[in-house]
C-alpha cells in the first residue's frame, strides 16, 4: 500500500520510492500539506496543518481551489450556473476511496498499469451542495517511480444546466517561492530549447492557443531550487498528457507561496454540463526528484516509455529507417524511390518510408491532402507493388499520411466544402495552403478511417508517419450548435484520440510515429498512441544537439526520432562530418534521410560502421538510463555531451560534441554518471580499463580533434 489515510487529522500521506505527497481536510476544503523528500509515516503529520483564521481561504494551501469566495488567486476551475449566470461553487470534501491499481480515463491517452501491485490510486469526492456539481479528483501514486498522475471528474447531479469555464488537471500549492521556472520554448525547426528563469511576484504563465502542443511551447513546467544542477536538487516537473491547447502558470502570491497548475487552456474554452452530463480533464503528470533535473527526467522517461507508449512495439528496438523526404521532396518517381531502397538494404537499413507526394496530385504543398489514392504518374504500378519491390529487398515499407489536413485543392474539398474547421462568414485562413479537417464531427472519422483502413489492408505497410503541418484558426464546427462552439477544439482532439485508438487496435503490428512539421506535437498524449515522434525538421547535427538535449528533459530516447541528413544541411546551410551527423543521430531513435545513393564508396563505409554501432547499442541508447553531462545551453554551449547506462550498470556508451575548435583548448577531463562506482569498466576502442569511481570522480580525460563540428565516442563494458 502506497497510500494511507490518517483519520485523526485527516491526511492523506501518498508515498513512492523516494517521495512524500500529503494532503489535508481542512475545515472541507482539500488542502496541499506537503510535496517532496520521501517522510515516514509512521509519525503525527498533523503539524502540517494550517490554521490561521484570517484571510483564510487566500491563504490556503490547496489541491483544488476555486475562485470567488475569498482565494484571489488563479482558480483550478470555473463553473457557471446557467439559470442564473453565477460562477460561484465551494467544493467541499464529502467522501474518498482507495484502489489498487490505475483506473482509465474514458475517450484520453494516460498512464496506466500492467499489474494493479505498481501503483494505488485514491479518489477524493469534492461536492458544491447548491448546484449538486460533484468533482472526482484522482491520484495514481506509482510505487518505483516518484511519480503522480492527478486529473479531475466533473459530474451534475444536481438538477440544473451548469457550464465549465474552466476545468484544468492539476493544481499545487507549494509553501514557498524559492523556485525557478524550467520549461521547453522554441519555434519550428528550434523545439525544446531549455529556459530557465527565477520566479517573483506575480504568474508566470506558459501556454498555447494554438490548436497542438506546439513547437512554441510544450506543455511542461518544472519547479527547481535555485541551487539545483542537473544531478543534484530538488526538482518537480508538471506535464499535461494532452495535444491541444494548454496552460501551465506558477503564481507567487503575496505570502510567498507558490501556486502551480496545468491543464486545457480556458482561454476559447467552455462545456455544457447538463443535467447528468461528465466531463473528464486531461491527465497531468506530476514528478519529483532530490536528483536534479536528470532524475527528473529518468523517472518521466521510464513513466513513459514503459507505461504510457503501448503496443507490439513499445519494449522492441526500432528499425533503422531511411526516409526519402530531404532526398527527394516530391520529385520522385518509383525507379528513384527503389534505387535509394536497394542501397539502404545493402548498407543495412531495415525500413524505408515513403514520405509525401505520393498520391493525387502532389507535386508541391499546395494541392490534393485528402485525395489519399496513388498518383499513378509518379507510381505506375502502385502503392502495393511498390511495397511489394521495397519488402523483397529484405526491408519493411513505411508511408507518409496526413489524415487530419484537407487542401481546398483536393477532390474530397469539392465534394465535402463543410467539412474542414471554419466559421461561417469568415476568411477559410490556410497555413501550407491547407485547412483542417473538422474531427469533432464523426462522419469526418469515419471517412478516415476506412480511408487508413482500406489502404492499410490493401498494402504491407509496416509503419506510418503521422504528419499534422498547421495549428487550427477560425475554430468551428459546422455541425455543433452555437452552444458548443466553445467546445470545438476539445471535440477535435477527444476525435482524434477515439480515431487513433481504432487505428492502432485495428492494425497492432504498425508501429506509428508521429510528427507535426517536426516536433510540434511532441507530446506525452501523442506517445500513447504512437512510442515515436519525429523530433524537427531541423536535421543539423549542431542545431540537433540543443534540440534533442531539450526535449529529452521530459521525453525518451526511444520517442526521439533523428535522421542523417545531407550536407550542406537543407536548415542551415550547414557542412558538418558524416561522422558527427552520425553520432548525433545515433543518440536518438536512428534513420536517414538523404538521398543514399549519393553517397561516395569512403562514405557507405562509414554509414554501413555507423549502422553496425547502431544496431549493437540500440537496446542500450533507447532504453537505458539518460545521462547528461554537458548542456549545449549553459556556458559558452560549445559542448554537448550524454551517456547511457544499462539498467543493470554493466554498460554504457558516451557521445562528446564540440562546435567549434578551441585554440590552445585546455586539457579535459568529462565526469561520468549512473556506473557502479565499485565496478571496473573497460573502453572498448581503447582495450583501457577504469574504476567506475575514477570515471565518476576524477573522470575521462578526452581529446577531441582540433576541428569544428568534432565528435567523440566511448564504450564502456564492465570487467571482472
Ligand atoms: C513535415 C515533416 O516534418 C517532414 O518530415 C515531412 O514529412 C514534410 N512535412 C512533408 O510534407
């Protein structure tokens, strides 16, 4: 049991591996008590109480609070008593209850359990007499992992119509403001890039109207000490399992406390709750670590690699793919498509994947999304022989779809004008000359999904890219009433969440990988139905460094999708060794993407080296424990470095990256992470063998070559 009650001073004391949760029912209201360093139970935490008088409930520290009577600050929701316009309700403690085990969460991707011995979940019912609104708020406390999934049920049992204004997923209240803000910002083609900065008075609020999580802005927020480092400190991370809009704000109020929440951005946002009506948030993901942001990360990584991605391919290593997009854009036709397969098999690559431009008429951006059958001008013989060709070279075949994009430009436009996101009476606003299609409406996915299923049956395709290139603007729906128009962009992704779970249950031997013009939906929503992303369309392997450094703060190696691509780099301009591309690559989920039959006699070595490296160190890169070592943010961001260590310490592989060279470079020496500091390691290049202790404490001396764009490799294995 991971859960206890204390009937006394009514606490609830939730308790992990190394991590203490404890809340309070103080006088009805659901109170925050304490959240950090593992505390034994068995001991009075009734001193955690609070009891002033005045300013009460301003002062309160809370779970859930709500706004209007007396609490200034932000509220966790807001409901509207439709008969008369009030927005006044007072949820207070009526009854709990303790299960083993992870319930689900109806229509929403989440974490979940294999055996109900990993986790407890405690269910607290908060109740609003007047209008008889009951909210269930639910707690998962995984027992290995420092880790809490919290979300809110919103139930009318009364007997008039009520309105959500604003329903978010989580809400702490944390008893001090010594806090800085860590969270991921960036833009197309720059994701995940860390911020950090002190909080002070006053909010600081994160959030997207966009329509996705975003390459702006990824919906996670951390809290650390200001003192804490990447392996030492105090550390709390909120991530919302969610693809739409969001926030996520950190409120330093007057009493130097700090109140934290994330969840549906209420900004456009409103839900009819009538009589009888639930409504489910999203959930959030709520991580603590005393080890730095890379224990926060590891205990994010393992949640989600082990327990939010499903299906066949979740605990499997991934195929070494080649993509043809950065090779040929949508110039391609079957020969040029099967050349670059045939020398992909030969040099070793497992799956090639045919991405855009190979159905209607596509030949630029501008035409035919939605027109999802082969344009036989490009491919004769069509999508199954292709397939076919590709399979018999002894590797899968992979396809490119973008199922929720229509082009005004498409046959399925003329005949369904209605059927895209749009208001009536105002500009269709296209981003890449393309709208959305409007899944909040079933006949929508439905088409989709025999549209995806026909094909799918048809050809064997053993994985699809899932691309979305646009954020939604003039959100509405043609169907819904005026009513529910606020209702929209929540209806569209609870559509796409119900057209992915049929996708990936009819068809379980895909493996999918998602993508959004790069990493604008990298997500932890997106990974429940897809275990890989392609991370940006950024594929320099310099600029790739920040990027994939960023988003492995909160996601897994194994999701982190990174591609060889061609110099000049297409992004930047870029010439950077195949070498270094090579190994950037291979810090995440590994592929190219260049035209390989390009690639000089001297180069297929390399590649065909790199893909052996690859293939021998994958189960370690995609699923061993992430180290990093050196922040291409900090400093002077000339360096870059991670390991990985097998869960059992008996290996590990380094990557060291240096941009550019340093005259009279000062001698170096990298402090290694996660060994058995009592166990031996030999390097394998090298035969040298080293203390785990000498590689942690005093550390590896290393020497990178004098030139720009250098990178570095170390293997290590332990010795008797
Ligand atoms: C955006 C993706 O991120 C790219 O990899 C590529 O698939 C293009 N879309 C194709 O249009």
């Amino acid at each position: 049991m991971s859960i206890f009650y204390h009937e006394d001073s009514k606490m609830f004391h939730l308790q992990s591996k190394t991590m203490s949760y404890i809340l309070q029912i103080n006088q009805g209201y659901l109170a925050h008590a304490y959240w950090g360093k593992k505390v034994n139970n068995d001991q009075d935490l009734s001193h955690l109480l609070y009891h002033e008088k005045d300013d009460f409930l301003d002062r309160l520290p809370q779970e859930y609070p709500q706004y209007g009577s007396g609490d200034h600050r932000s509220p966790s929701y807001q409901v509207q008593l439709v008969e008369d316009g009030s927005r006044i309700t007072e949820l207070i403690y009526k009854e709990h209850s303790v299960i083993p085990g992870k319930p689900k969460l109806e229509g929403l991707p989440a974490t979940y359990v294999e055996s109900e011995e990993e986790a407890d979940t405690l269910i607290i019912t908060l109740e609003d007499s007047y209008t008889g609104l009951e909210v269930k708020l639910n707690y998962t406390v995984y027992k290995e992992l420092d880790v809490i999934a919290r979300s809110a049920h919103f139930h009318n049992h009364g007997e008039k119509s009520l309105k959500l204004l604003r329903a978010l997923s989580a809400t702490v209240d944390f008893h001090d403001s010594n806090y800085e803000a860590l969270y991921l910002s960036g833009a197309w083609s720059r994701e995940a890039y860390v911020q950090r900065r002190p909080l002070g008075p006053g909010t600081t609020s994160l959030d997207n109207k966009r329509g996705a999580s975003s390459h702006q802005m990824n919906p996670f927020l951390s809290l650390v000490r200001p003192n804490t480092d990447e392996n030492r400190g105090e550390a709390y991370g909120f991530n919302l399992v969610y693809s739409g809009s969001f926030i996520a704000e950190a409120e330093v109020s007057p009493f130097e406390n700090t109140r934290v929440s994330i969840g549906l951005n209420p900004f456009d946002f409103s839900w009819e709750l009538d009589v009888n009506d639930s409504f489910q948030t999203p959930e959030a993901i709520l991580v603590y670590s005393n080890e730095g942001i890379g224990g926060l990360s590891r205990n994010y990584h393992k949640l989600y690699r082990t327990r939010l991605a499903r299906g066949v391919h979740r605990d499997k290593v991934r195929p070494i793919l080649a993509n043809n997009w950065e090779a040929t854009y949508f110039d391609f036709n079957e020969e040029k498509i099967e050349e670059i397969a045939k020398v992909g098999a030969d040099l070793g690559i497992e799956l090639f994947v045919l991405d855009d431009g190979w159905f209607g008429k596509r030949d630029d951006d501008t035409t035919s999304l939605g027109d999802w059958f082969e344009d036989r001008k490009k491919l004769p013989n069509g999508l199954e022989n292709l397939a076919k060709r590709v399979n018999d070279l002894g590797i899968q075949f992979g396809l490119w779809f973008e199922p929720e994009m229509i082009s005004p430009d498409s046959e399925l436009y003329r005949k369904h004008p209605d059927w895209c996101l749009h208001v009536p009476g105002r500009r269709r606003t296209l981003a890449r000359t393309q709208s959305v299609l409007d899944l909040s409406r079933q006949d929508v996915r439905e088409y989709l999904f025999d549209m995806l299923s026909g094909i799918l049956s048809r050809v064997p395709i053993s994985y699809i890219k899932w691309d979305m290139n646009r954020f939604m603007t003039e959100i509405g729906s043609a169907q819904w009433p005026a009513e529910k128009q606020q209702e929209i962009a929540h209806r569209y992704m609870l559509g796409l969440y119900e057209l992915l779970e049929r996708i990936t249950n009819a068809f379980p031997k895909i493996l999918f990988e998602s993508c959004a013009s790069g990493g604008g939906r990298f997500d932890p929503g997106m990974l429940y139905y897809m275990p890989q992303t392609w991370t940006s369309d950024d594929t320099d392997a310099i600029e790739r460094q920040k990027i994939q450094y960023g988003t492995s703060i909160v996601y897994p190696v194994s999701a982190i999708g990174a591609h060889v691509s061609a110099v000049p780099n297409h992004q930047v301009g870029r010439m950077t060794p195949l070498k270094t591309r090579g190994d950037v690559a291979m810090s995440g989920n590994f592929g190219y993407e260049l035209d390989l039959t390009k690639f000089t006699e001297e180069e297929k070595v390399i590649v065909k080296e790199q893909i052996n490296t690859y293939k021998a160190n994958r189960s370690l890169i995609q699923q061993g424990d992430l180290y990093r070592l050196m922040s291409p943010f900090e400093g002077k961001g000339n360096e870059t470095s991670w390991m990985f260590v097998s869960e059992d310490k008996s290996e590990a592989i380094l990557f060291y990256f240096r941009v550019l060279a340093e005259p009279e470079a000062p001698y170096k020496r990298l402090i290694l992470h996660g060994l058995d500091k009592n166990a031996k390691y030999k390097e394998v290049n090298t035969g040298q063998v080293y203390g785990g202790d000498f590689l942690m404490h005093a550390g590896l001396p290393i020497s990178p070559e004098n030139t720009d764009y250098a990178s570095l490799v170390f293997k290590f294995i332990q010795v008797k």
